[in-house]
C-alpha cells in the first residue's frame, strides 16, 4: 500500500501548493516595526481624524482623511445609483476629460478627479453595453475619486474640498492640458496643471506662488478615498483590497484586514499605493526621487465602510517672491501586463508590474504570461493559445513525465504480484512488507519515483494556472461555441439538458459541457494509474472527479478547458508509455 500513500501524499502536496502557500505568502502582510500610527505627519485641516489619534497640533498633525459623505438622509424614494451619480457630476461645474481610453471629468469645486470611465471596456461582452466605472462623485452610493492638495501650519488658507477652482479651459485631451487656478487671498497662488496620455495615467503639477511677506511653509499630499466594500471574487489566490510598493517591497492589504487594522503607515522613496480589483486599479504616484510618508486607513462613516490610501510629501518653505511645484500622477484603468511594464520603464515608477497578483511564484508566472500572448499574437484566439502553451509546457517536461508514468506504469504491471503477496502474507506485516520491498528490489520498482516528477512539475503548472485567472487578457475573450467569454463558468449545464429545458438551476448545479469533460478525463487518468487496493482509499479516488467537477463548475472557463486539456494530453502520454510496457490497460 506504500505506492498508494505517495499517491495520496502527492494530492495532498499538490492542494498545499496550490492554495496554502499563497494564502501564506500572496495575501498576508503584516506592518513591519515602526510601521504603526506616527506623529510628525501634516494633516489635511478640517477633515476627520483616525481613531485613536492624538489631537491635531500645528505641524504635528496626522495624514490627510477625505471628509465623509455630505446629506446622507434617507429618502422616500431613491433614485438609483446610476442616476444619483449623475445628478452629482451635473451638480457642480466640470472640466471634461476626452481621452482616447478614459472618459468623464474633474470637478471644479474640490479639484478631484472623481468621474472617469475606461472607453475600451464594458460591463458586458456586446460593445453597446455601459463603460466600466472607475471613479464616481463624493456623495454617490459608491463614491470612489482621487482628490490632492496641500497642507499647511494654521493660519494659513489652502484649498480644500470645498473650493472652486477656474480652469483655463473646458476640456483635457491628450494634446491640451488644463490649468486650475485658485487664490487664497493671503498672498499664495495655487494652480493644479493636469495632463492626461493615451492609456490611463494622469500627470499632475502642483504649483504655489508666494506673493506676500512672510515666508510659508507646505507639504503637498494626495490621496484615493472609496466608499462601501466592493463585491469580491471569494477566490483566495486572488488579492483584491489596497496594496502598494514601499521601497521595493509589495505589501498588500485585504479588506478584513485593514477593517481590523484601521491605520497601517509606511515610509519610502520610489513607488506607488492603491486600491485593487480583480482587473481594475486607482493608484497613486508620488514623485518618485523624494520621500513620502503614506497609509491604508479603515473607517466607518454612517455605518458604511471607507477605505482610504494617501501619502503626504516633504514640507517645502516657499519664501516670499519664490516658487514651490510637485509632480505626481494618478494611474485609474485596466491593469494590462505590457501598459505596466511601459509605465515602469518609460515614467519609472517603482515595481508597477506587481500590481498585477501574479503571486510568490512571480518568478515563473510572468514569463509563462508573456508566452501566453505571444502565442495569442499569432493564433488570435486566447482559448486556441491556451491549448498550444499548455502543449509547450507539457513537451518541456516531456522526461519529467515519462518517468513519472514509467514509474507509475511498473507499479501497475506489479499489482496481480501484489495481491497474490497480500493473500499469501496479509496477516503477517512484517512478512508482507519485507516481500513487498524484496519484489521492489527485484524488479527495480519505485513508488516514490512517480511522485517526485509530479511534485516538481506542480509549480509551473499552477503558475499557468494563476496566469489564467487573474490576467485581464481573458476576460470577454471567445473560444468557440458556447464559450463566449472565457473569464467566466461555462454557461451550460446538464441539469436542464444544456438550454433545452426552459429554466435555470442553481449556482451549484450549473455543470456545464466543460467541468463534465475535465471530470471525465480526470476518472479515465485515475483508470490509468495503479488502483488502491484498500476499499475505502479505492471509494474516495473514485469520488474525487465527481468532487473536481462540482468545485470546478464555478472556475472561469478557461481554467476548466485547460485542466481538461492537460488531462487529456496526459492520458494519450500515459496510454503511450503503458501500451510499450505492456501493461494491460
């Protein structure tokens, strides 16, 4: 029964490295010593304070909170988000923003970016369905903007939320910029200059002029504020929640966890911080030479949660007659591999790839990500490239397996061997044992040998695997047929005779055409190997592809057509080596 051990052993290892090392690993982090709440750090005045802080002092104060949501009465009846949203952005006088992937505006009063929409992405796979929302007002069910600014001693006038701004014109385009302009009447000029590129990153330059007599001491900050907890995906390998890279280090952040937090802070030089979806991504970019002092921060505000990520800059003292401006830029849009990677190189920011979830096993995942797309650049059908990579794969690892089902093979041929030992010596262990073992020998026979390739190969395949699920690549990407969009569960399921019978059955029993197919191909593997000889080992591998297919039904498509297919090429593998041995099939 020792072959089977490992057989069990080597799934058991597989579900360790393919969910606990990531849970471990890709969503944990904890705030390292002196990453706790500090003093020292300027606020934005008159906005809330974190619980548990000390009161506000001039120059002593805390980092910059948005303010909560203003007239949150309940009404008799309410309109819908989508027109609430609407009504707000309509409130308030607006620069528009028509650039070639972002659509939607800054408002005036505040200067915040809170209205932008990606041009190129949809709710839906048909093209005339709504654009995917990144940002809405402050106010809105799910207020969601990007809002900077300065802070200052008391005394002296910044602008805040509430300020009304003149631009310099109506619209931002890729070839205009705009200027916002603003005095406080106490000698300083603010101007806010936005500019915008072909893709999703805003650059910003923050400007104080001062005219009067004394000098005048700031430090600039920004910040991305988000109200409610968004839906998540509830898959593990997957972190979705704040997240940012500190001095060259990725720290991310769940949702739970900064509930149960409240504060976590951090120092650096060079980087980046946000908030992340499963494809989408708000971030900030400080400049990226000097150092800023930033923050996940948790809140409740009327029983609703906030979450918040600024940072706040070094103090600056603008003399009188003198001139002080900061550059910084705010990335809102789809999280493309390649996009990142240009961001990276060309604007320099730090590590921005890794805002992308590619896991503890960056190291393989990226590369097979690449592969993937190469691939797709020639094929032109994201399911047909997934079939070919996972072939490529599988030839590299051609020797690994060969011997793993040549292993597993010679155990098959010994098996009548073995029951006739079992017959002969069940009762004596010891004895069943040592003929076990002497047959082994005799036949140069390693169970453990089957298993080690296995186990080797397991990292890259889960890095394929990872590829697959968090990459924007896949969504609303056809394969043939019923598969329209690969991002999602195969949208069939036999339970109404997949579309004949005219009703939909619940999530659990929605087993379409695919996860049938991965869980055959996964039962006609299990005939293929060496049968436990103990019953209740032999009822459990049995049930096993029942249980794959059920887990499995709810995994975007994709996955599952992958699993089906590496199961398959596995098979014809094994069928191959079993048949030149001779063992019966």
């Amino acid at each position: 029964m020792g072959e089977f051990r490992n057989v069990i052993l080597a799934i058991l290892f597989s579900f360790i490295i393919l969910f606990g090392f990531d849970i471990y690993y890709g969503n944990r982090y904890a705030p390292p010593d002196g990453a706790q709440p500090q003093d020292g750090q300027p606020a934005l005045p008159g906005t809330a304070q974190a619980p548990t802080q000390t009161a506000p002092q001039a120059q002593t104060q805390e980092m910059p909170t948005a303010p909560g949501a203003p007239g949150a009465a309940p009404r008799a009846r309410k309109p819908s988000a989508l027109e609430k949203r609407g009504d707000l952005i309509k409130a308030v006088p607006r620069v528009k923003i028509a650039a070639k992937r972002l659509h939607g505006s800054i408002s005036l009063t505040g200067g915040r970016v809170d209205d932008l929409s990606l041009a190129d992405y949809h709710e839906e796979i048909d093209p005339s369905s709504p654009e995917i929302v990144m940002l809405s007002p402050q106010g809105s069910e799910k207020s969601y903007y990007a809002q900077f600014g300065w802070v200052a001693p008391s005394g002296v006038k910044t602008p805040g939320p509430d300020t009304v701004w003149t631009a310099d014109r109506k619209t931002l385009t890729q070839k205009n910029s705009v200027i916002l302009s603003w005095d406080n009447g106490q000698g300083l000029r603010f101007t806010r200059t936005f500019a915008i590129d072909e893709n999703f990153l805003l650059s910003l330059t923050q400007r104080v002029e001062n005219t009067g007599k004394q000098p005048v001491s700031l430090n600039p900050f920004g910040l991305i504020s988000r109200r409610g907890t968004p839906e998540l995906t509830g898959y593990v390998i997957l972190h979705e929640g704040l997240l940012g890279v500190f001095n060259d280090t990725l720290a991310e952040v769940d949702y739970d966890e900064i509930q149960e937090a409240g504060v976590i802070k951090q120092s650096t030089t060079g980087g980046w911080i946000g908030i992340t979806d499963k494809y989408w991504l708000a971030a900030l970019i400080p400049d990226q030479e000097t150092s800023v002092n930033t923050r996940f921060y948790y809140r409740l505000d009327d029983k609703t949660d906030v979450y918040q990520v600024d940072y706040v800059g070094q103090q600056a003292t603008i003399a009188p007659g003198a001139a002080f401006e900061t550059s910084s830029g705010l990335f809102v849009g789809a999280k493309e591999a390649k996009l990142l990677d240009r961001y990276e190189e060309e604007e320099g920011i730090t590590r921005f790839d890794l805002a992308i979830d590619f896991g503890w096993l960056y190291f393989l995942t990226k590369p097979i990500f690449y592969g993937l797309i190469l691939i797709n650049d020639y094929v032109g059908n994201f399911g047909l490239s997934i079939l070919l990579l996972t072939v490529i794969i599988k030839g590299l690892f051609f020797p690994l397996a060969n011997k793993s089902y040549v292993a597993m093979s010679k155990m098959k041929k010994l098996q009548p061997e073995m029951e006739k030992l079992r017959e002969r010596f069940g009762d004596d262990k010891t004895r069943l044992n040592q003929e076990i073992m002497a047959m082994y020998k005799r036949e140069k026979a390693n169970p453990a040998s089957g298993c080690l390739p296995i186990l080797i190969q397991i990292p890259v395949f889960f890095a394929l695997y990872k590829v697959l699920f968090v990459t924007i690549e896949m969504r609303h990407a056809p394969f043939f047929g019923w598969i329209q969009d690969l991002s999602v569960p195969d949208p069939t399921t036999i339970f109404n005779l997949f579309g004949l019978l005219p009703f939909t059955p619940p999530d659990i029993l929605m087993i379409g055409v695919w996860p049938l197919v991965m869980g055959v191909s996964m039962f006609l593997q299990q005939k293929l190997n060496p049968q436990p000889a103990d019953n209740m080992q032999a009822k459990i591998f049995m049930f096993l592809p029942i249980l794959f297919t059920f887990m499995l039904a709810q995994f975007p498509a994709g996955l599952v057509i992958y699993w089906a297919w590496n199961n398959t090429l596995s098979i014809l593998q094994q069928w191959v080596i079993m048949r030149r041995m001779g063992v019966k099939i």
